[in-house]
C-alpha cells in the first residue's frame, strides 16, 4: 500500500475577517498550498472539505473560486476534528489508489455564524442543566486541582505559554504575550476559568496537499512529510461515569495512531494538542502518554513543555494563542507540523525535530465520551 505525504500546505491568518467568507478564506490557503507544492493545480484530483456552521456545497465553492469546479469533493462534518478528518479521509482515498494527488481543506468563519460560549447538544444531560462548554471544563479543571494538587497559577501558565508561541507566529490570532497575573486577572468565565484560559471565536483557513509515493517522487521536490498515521475514533458508550482527569478516547486514539506509525508516544518530539481551554491541554496531552498524568502542570512549570523544552507543545499557539475556527482547527496543526519538520517555523524553530503528533477532539454526543477524536503523526 502507498505511503501518504504532505507536499504542500497553505494557511490564512486566524482572526476577524468581516470582509470575507469561508469560501474565500479556504480559496486563499488552498492558493498558497498549490503554490508551496509548486504543482500545476490540474494535478489535483479530488478534495475534502472540513468545516462546522458554513452550510451546505462550502467546499464546492472553494473550488470554484480557484478554478477547480468539477473535482470530486466530499464536505466533512465532524465537530472540531472535521478538517482532521479531512486529511484522514483523503489519505485513505491515496492510499486506496483511487487518487495520486488530494487537496484536504479546513475552513471556517466563526464569527460570522457563532455568538457566546459553546453548548452540548440538546438532548445531553449538561445541556438540560444551562452547562457550556466552558463550565464542562471549569468542572474538570476544579477536579483535577482536588486529584493532583495542581494550583491556579500552575494552570495559568498554559495560556502564558502557548500566547508567548503565538506571539512569535504571523498568522495567529493573538500576537501579544500574556503574564500569569494578566490571566488571573482576566474575566471570569466559568470559575476556574478566565478569559485567557479560553479559545476564541476566530475565521480562518488552512490546506494541505497530500500525495502518493509515486506522485511525491515526481513533484516533491525533497521537501514532503510522510503522513505516517491517522487515526480516528469516537467515545465508547459510557456505562458508569466518566473521568474528569483523564480521557480514554484521547489514549485510544493515540494507541491507533502509534500503531500505525510503528513508533511510541517516546518517540514524539512535539506536537499540537486540542487546547480549547488551558485544562484541555494538561488533559489531552496526559491522555496521548506523553507526560504521566498529574505531572503536565509541573512540566510546564519547569519549561518542559516551552520552544526549547523536552517536549514542546502548542509551538503554534495552539487553540487559545492561534485561535480556533473549528473546521480549519485540524488541517492548521498539520501545517504547523509540516513546517517545523522542513525548519521552515522562524523563531518558533524546534531544533532536530523529526517526528510532529497533531492531536484533535470535538463535539458531545449524549451517553458517549466524546464525538470525534484524531491523532495525525508526521515523520520527516
């Protein structure tokens, strides 16, 4: 079977772009992704769109408008990991050998369709008690500090950290950093929680190009990632009630993904975690085994987890420096992924940096743990 690489990737600047759409955003990162694989953009066969509140054929005018109307394209929805999946689905049809060469597309234009917190669906428990996304995870946050002691300034340096990455990112939302005592003094929304502890609403685009070894080695150049992995997963059925401080969705996901990509969570030199508040990132990234759980928040104290640490992560900004238009979310860690892995991340540079995990998690469904979780790995 195919191996599946990265040979082009394209982003927009994640913010407020009341001038625009998502179909104008996806246009201008898919543009600059043909222009980064420097490819005829007629080698492109096929495409998948990943996006949440744009309604319906939103891919199909992304095409159009860079002249590609008339591929085969598929719109994905899949909570915040659709661009993720995204990517997962056209690799899959490279690796069926149905295609050579495949756009994945993520976009979004949040602020336009979204207003105020995040809400589970309906038919949830969380909903019919008034609880939002926010206050789920102050929940958890509050939990965590009473398991492992973590304290409120040790949580306030996630946001310190991966603002201070964004600040050294052009295309990320926020582009000041922050100090623990701006987060704690912020606006409370959902105590713990404060303001800089939560994504923002944010429009943007990213795209990556995906091609088969056989299409790589023609048109690459040299400068392709392998797409070594991508797994997905939704939650199991929960059958007794679920654990605030860990995330077995997250774990198994992960678990797919090392398989597949024949190497450990010890193997993984940094990587982009689904940060939608700063207590998700110690969640997720404990879930995928790369720190032990209750030690995150130490190793985030002692810049472990810094540009320049053991194991850096977020170098991008992540959600809450970077921003998060939901659709474009996933497709965007890629593209972090793939340029750190060609040296191509300026002053966010990680030095020998060979092996970038993407992790992706959305969405709430009644009596499951999670809707929509992926883990993409890219070796160099």
């Amino acid at each position: 079977m195919t191996q599946v690489h990265v040979v082009g990737v394209g982003m927009t600047r994640f913010g407020r772009h009341p001038d625009s759409d998502a179909a104008d955003l996806g246009a201008a990162a898919l543009m600059e992704a043909i222009a980064d694989a420097d490819i005829d953009p007629r080698l492109i066969e096929a495409a998948y769109c990943g996006h949440v509140f744009q309604g319906m054929v939103t891919g199909q005018r992304v095409l159009a408008q860079v002249g590609l109307a008339g591929l085969p394209l598929a719109n994905v929805e899949n909570a915040c990991s659709s661009g993720a999946t995204a990517i997962r689905e056209a690799s899959f049809s490279i690796r069926a050998g149905e295609y050579d060469v495949v756009a994945a597309i993520g976009t979004e234009h949040l602020t336009s369709q979204f207003r105020g917190a995040l809400t589970p669906d309906p038919s949830d428990p969380e909903a019919a008690v008034g609880a939002t996304m926010p206050g789920v995870y102050a929940m958890r946050a509050r939990r965590y500090m009473e398991e492992f002691g973590m304290t409120r300034e040790q949580l306030a340096l996630i946001p310190v950290k991966n603002k201070a990455n964004a600040a050294r990112n052009p295309l990320a939302h926020f582009r000041k950093e922050i100090s623990v005592a701006d987060v704690l003094e912020s606006r409370p929304i959902a105590d713990p929680l404060r303001l800089h502890d939560c994504s923002p609403v944010t429009d943007g685009s990213a795209v990556v190009i995906l091609m088969s070894d056989r299409a790589a080695a023609r048109h690459a150049n040299g400068r392709s990632v392998r797409l070594a992995a991508s797994a997905l997963r939704t939650g199991s059925v929960d059958t007794e009630p679920t654990s605030m401080t860990f995330e077995p969705l997250t774990r198994d996901t992960a678990r797919d993904a090392y398989e597949k990509a024949g190497i450990g969570p010890e193997d993984v030199d940094f990587c982009e975690v689904h940060d939608c508040f700063s207590i998700a990132e110690v969640l997720r990234v404990e879930g995928l085994g790369l720190f032990p759980q209750g030690e995150y928040p130490i190793a985030v104290e002692r810049g472990e987890a810094s540009i320049g640490g053991r194991l850096p992560v977020n170098p991008s900004g992540g959600l809450i420096g970077k921003g998060h238009p939901l659709g474009g979310t996933g497709v965007a860690q890629v593209v972090e992924l793939v340029r750190q892995l060609r040296g191509e991340s300026g002053e966010r540079q990680i030095e020998g940096a060979r092996v970038g995990l993407a992790h992706c998690r959305g969405g709430k469904a009644v009596g499951i743990e999670g809707a929509a979780c992926t883990v993409q790995i890219l070796i160099r």
